[in-house]
C-alpha cells in the first residue's frame, strides 16, 4: 500500500524526535532506581519529547499530559523518597486540579464560546457577506475581499476558528468558484481569514495565555486589537495586488451581479437623478410621495455624514481641552520635613534620631505656644485684621475658567480628510448605494452595538473580561432571537414568535452543548498541563533548558528569533492550545532573563501560532473548509493557497517585532503601561 505524503512527514518527524532524544539521554541509573540529578533532567526532555510523539499519533491531549506527568512526576518523588512517592503524586494531582479550578481567569472561556456560538446561529453572516460584496463590488478581487473583511468583523463576535472557516466555506467559496475566482486563492482567502479570530479579541487563545504566563487578559485584548486589523489589512492588500495583477485569478463582478432591487419610493425618484440625497430633499418639498417615508429614507442616507461630523466633534473637543494645572503648593516631598523658622522643606534622609538638646519629655516653655487663656479684657479684633466678611467675598469669587489650547495640526489634517471624505461621500450616495448602505446596516449595525459593548467595556475598564462576556453572551441571544423573528416574519410563518421561541430553544441547547464541549476540552488541558510543568519542574527539566539557553550567550533579538523559530515549527504538528499549555512554562520564565515583556511576547505568539491553522500536516482550517467544498477541491489545492498567507504572517510577525507600537501603544495610552 502506498503511503502518503503526509503520513511520510509524520512518521519521519517522529523518529527524528525519538532517536534525538534516545541519543542524548543519560541511561545509568535509569533501571536501578538510583537517579542521579542529570538522570532526572534526562528523564524530563525524554518525557518532552514522548508527549510530542504521542500527540502527533492521536492520543488525547488532555490525558496524555496528565498520565506522563502523573508517571515521571512519581519517577521524581521515587528517587527522593520511595515509601512516600505514591501519596505525593496524588496530592500533587489535586492540588494542581484544585489551582485550575479556582482560576477566575478561564470563567471568561465559555461564556465567550457561548456568545459566539450564538451570533454563528443568528443567521447575519450571510446578509454581512452578501452587503459586503456589494458594497467592494468596484475592488479588485471583490469576492475575497468581502470575505476576508466579513471574517475579521465576524472574528470579533466570535473566536471559533472552526465555525468562521466553515460558514465562509458553505457562502463564499461556491460564490468565488462560480464567479472563476481561482481556487487556491479562494481557499486561502478563506483560511486566512477565518484564522483571525485566533488573534483578534475575544480571541480565547489570549486568554488561555494570559492565565498560563500570568499576563492581564485586557491587556492582551487591547494589545492584539491593531495587530490583527493589520494583519487581515495585509491579507487584503495582497488579494487586491493579485486580483491586479492576474485578473483570470479573481475576474470582476458583472453588471448585473452588482444591481439591487430598489424600493418603490427610489423606483420613482431615481428618475429625476442619479444623486440620491439630492432627490430626497427634493421629495420633501412635493406633495406625491409621503414625507414619513423620504424624511427617514433621507435620515439613513444623511447618516454617514451625521457620524463623520459627530467624530469631528468629539475630536476637536479632546484636542482642545483644557490642560488640567495641578497645584501643589504646600506639597511636601516625601523623606523631607519643613524647618520651623522659614517652614522650608529639608532634606531627611529616612528615619532620624532626635536633636541633641530634645533629651526625652521635657516641661513645656513658659510662654507656651498652645492654647492659652484668653486675655481678661474685652476680645478685640487683632490690629490690621480684614472684616469677617472679607473670607466669605473671597470665597465667592469663581475661579476663572480654563482656556482652551489651540487644535493641534494633527487635527486639522484629519478635519480636511473628514470633510473631503464628507463631500465625496454626498456625491456618491447613489441609489443603488444607499441600498447597499441600507443592508449594510441592517447586517452589521446590530453586531457592531454588541461589539462595541463588548470589547469597549473590556478595553476601557468599565468590565471584567468575565462580566463583558456574560452580557455578550446576553447581547448573542438578543440577536439570535430579533434575527430569528424578522426571519420568520419574512417567510409569513403563522406565528412568528412562537416560531422564534421554537428556533430560540433549539439554538439554545446546541450553542450550550458545544460550549461545555469546547471548554471541558480546555479545562482538562490545564489540568492536565499543570500536573505535566510540575513534574517536569520536578525532574529539573526547566532548569535544564534554562541553563542550556542561559550558556548559549544570546542576545535579546537571538533569543527571541530562536523562540519564535521553535514555536512557528511547533505549528506544524501542534495545535496551538498544546503548544501554549505545554511550552508557554518553559519559555515564560527565560523572559525576564532577557528582558523581554511577557504582554508583548503574548502578541508574537499569538500572530505566530496562527501558523498552526494554516500549517501542513495538521491545519485544522484546511480540514474544516474540505469538509465543505465542493469534491474537485482537493486538500493539497487548498495547502498551496494557504502558503502565500503564511508568508504574509511572517512578515506581520517582522513588523511587530521592528515596531512594538502597534501591539503596545493602547495598552500604554489606555493603562499607561
């Protein structure tokens, strides 16, 4: 029987790994029972490279860690104490089961997955996808970029890779197809795009590494934000550049696929003009048409003018708001004391020991400086005092108020792109666009509250990671229902919200079903690579490594293309929740050693390990789009188009790493890290 390519890879990579760590590992004493301590640091890369093997022949992840640690975590506590070694491994096993189980941190995981396996079962994608098309009908490629931008916009409702990849699959890729769109790119396109949700917030990845490397989940959230928006920006550069560039790879939509049915009232007053705020402010004026009608046709088409002006605003407001003057008069550096005579503030330099001629209690001086009796006569108001009116007319004097500072330059480029992209926005409101304007709204506008609700709340501190997921998950079921009832209206069911109720409880119990899937799945990783870093901590394999790496004398940059290079490999036959369980402990302690932030490695890894979806032999999105592609769209079709993509992750990783601001800046400007 012939073996495939894939399977030769596989089996070849393992024996690499098992005869690699045969080779260098220390066998005396490993029979008798008398381990030495570089026997057990032997002991702990044979078991780092047994659970790779393991891993990539199929065994569960979850309890393959767990039983490999529990068995050399005993070899460990055997070589100290044997009579002890069975009850020490058991409690290690509950003490690690109970530190998963009370992390707040991994409460955020299923409600997100429930959020998101909600708005999938909302049925917007399509109507998003379809008004997308639409609306980037004139671009190049219009069809593959419509479907990268839907999968960032739906990225961000949803960090289910698989669900994104799948849906994207059953629309856009026969839409691509029938439209001669290429299928390597086509299928790469939807790869790509459907992988954003490992990196764009609230991407679960991010959270599984912030409660590995003890790292803020709002951070990283914040700090994967424009990281992703420039990665599905590349993608979509790179789509255009090619459609340009081969335009039998990605053919342009015709005429007639770029038409809209238009409503009866714009039927009637496209023919006075093609403009069609223009004409709806000319319909008010007439007396044929309803004005309930054109004034709120003409509201919706004045809407992008309306927010571009709202933006100005705001924007002007914060530019030229006045700088707040703190006053610190009567401030007091801390370590210093005021002198008594001139009350100057002098420098002490900690704790003190008394003045010389302070020789403990003393009796208070004669004139005493305290309270004391009043004088016999009459009490007169002291020589030179102001009225007892004069505090409170001072008091009632208002400040004056604080001016404003002039708008920077800044501002007023971005007020001259604002009202040009006012103007041309006007001129172009068609009646075809603002059709499309209309679906757009309508596809989009819902997700995009919820959105903003979400992550806003996250970013800027007003919620928990936890707290912003239940009310997502809240806001999914909200969406879910107003979709399913307008559904139903549409299709002249009898009852529509009895309809809606039935669909909502199907809905309901699916999304709980594979929401207590997908986060015991999870789960069981913790716990199962909690007992796996102990015992491997236990048999010194960590301080192993960290000595190995520590005496290769790298550099910053060295150490981390060393570590990134070891990751983007691991990609290949890994999944990325087994390479963040498994090798995050090891390389999270080496961080401080070369000064590198933990938030800003976060990024790297997770733009990094979008590799692994998008990697040969695994590739899960591979499997997830053959799973519904037409049967001429091989598996190896749609590998070759996912490897341009690959590249472009590269290169996002490059610029991450030479411009940290992309990643850090609103962390910084948000948290003031």
């Amino acid at each position: 029987m012939k073996i495939r390519k894939e399977l030769w890879f596989g089996f070849s990579l393992m024996a690499i790994i098992l005869i690699t760590v045969a080779i260098f590992t220390p066998w005396a004493g490993f029979f008798d029972g008398h381990l030495s301590r570089e026997d057990l640091g032997a002991l702990g890369l044979l078991m780092l490279g047994l659970i790779v093997v393991a891993i990539m022949l199929g065994f569960p992840t979850a309890f393959t860690l767990m039983g490999m640690g529990v068995f050399f975590g005993w070899l460990a506590y055997r070589s100290v104490n044997p009579d002890l070694a069975g009850q020490q491994i058991l409690d290690l096993m509950v003490q690690r089961a109970y530190s998963v189980m009370s992390n707040d941190v991994l409460i955020a995981i299923p409600l997100f997955v429930f959020m998101g396996y909600l708005v999938e079962r909302a049925n917007l994608i399509e109507k998003l996808f379809k008004s997308l098309h639409l609306a980037l009908a004139r671009l190049p490629g219009a069809l593959a970029v419509a479907t990268i931008v839907t999968c960032a916009i739906f990225a961000t409702a949803t960090g289910i890779v698989g669900a994104v990849v799948t849906l994207m699959g059953l629309l856009a890729l026969p839409a691509m197809l029938r439209a001669g769109y290429g299928v390597q790119l086509a299928a790469g396109a939807i790869t790509a795009g459907g992988c954003l949700g490992i990196l764009i917030p609230p991407s679960v990845l991010l959270i599984v590494y912030g409660a590995t490397a003890g790292v803020s989940v709002v951070k990283l959230y914040a700090g994967a934000f424009f990281p992703g928006l420039m990665l599905a920006g590349l993608y979509v550069i790179y789509v255009v550049v090619i459609a340009k560039l081969k335009p039998h790879l990605a053919p342009p939509l015709s005429m007639s696929e770029r038409e809209v049915a238009l409503p009866p009232i714009s039927q009637t007053l496209s023919s006075r003009g093609s403009n069609a705020i223009s004409g709806l402010f000319g319909a008010l004026k007439g007396a044929a048409l309803p004005k309930g009608a054109v004034a709120g046709q003409l509201f919706v088409a004045l809407l992008p003018a309306i927010s571009i002006v709202v933006l100005l605003a705001f924007m002007y407001g914060s530019a030229t708001a006045p700088v707040a003057s703190v006053d610190t008069t009567g401030l007091v550096q801390a370590g210093s004391s005021f002198d008594s005579a001139g009350d100057t503030p002098t420098e002490l330099g900690g704790l003190q020991e008394p003045p010389a001629e302070s020789g403990g209690l003393q009796e208070p001086p004669s004139e005493s400086t305290g309270l004391q009796e009043p004088p016999s006569d009459d009490l007169k108001e002291p020589a030179g005092a102001a009225p007892a009116t004069a505090p409170v007319a001072a008091a009632a004097e208002a400040p004056p108020a604080p001016e404003r500072v002039p708008a920077g330059t800044w501002y007023w480029i971005v007020f001259g792109v604002g009202m040009a992209a006012l103007l041309l926005t006007n001129v172009l409101m068609s009646w075809q666009r603002l059709e499309i304007f209309k679906m757009l709204l309508q596809s989009f506008f819902p997700l995009a509250v919820m959105i903003v609700a979400v992550l806003g709340s996250i970013v800027f501190g007003l919620a928990t990671p936890t707290e912003a997921a239940a009310v997502g998950a809240l806001g999914g079921l909200l969406l879910a229902g107003a979709y399913r009832y307008v559904a139903a209206r549409q299709a002249r069911a009898p009852s529509a919200m009895g309809q809606t109720i039935r669909d909502l409880g199907g809905i309901i119990k699916e999304s709980s079903f594979l929401t207590a899937k997908t986060s015991a799945m999870v789960c069981w990783l913790f716990v199962g690579s909690s007992i796996f870093s102990a015992a491997f901590a236990l048999l010194g394999g960590q301080e192993l490594i960290e000595q190995w790496v520590l005496s290769l004398g790298l550099t910053t940059l060295q150490f981390m293309l060393l570590s990134q290079f070891i990751i983007f490999i691991l990609g290949w036959p890994l999944e990325w929740t087994e390479i963040i369980v498994i090798f995050m402990p090891i390389f999270i302690p080496l961080l401080p050693k070369f000064g590198v932030d933990p938030l800003f490695f976060g990024l790297l890894v997770a733009l990094n390990l979008q590799t692994a979806f998008l990697s040969p032999p695994v590739a899960m999105a591979a499997f997830y789009l053959k799973g519904v592609s037409p049967p001429h769209v091989t598996l190896n079709q749609i590998f070759a188009g996912m490897l341009p993509f690959m590249g472009i992750q590269v290169f996002a990783l490059f610029l991450l790493y030479q411009f940290p601001a992309i990643g850090l800046w609103l962390p910084q400007v948000v948290y003031g890290r």
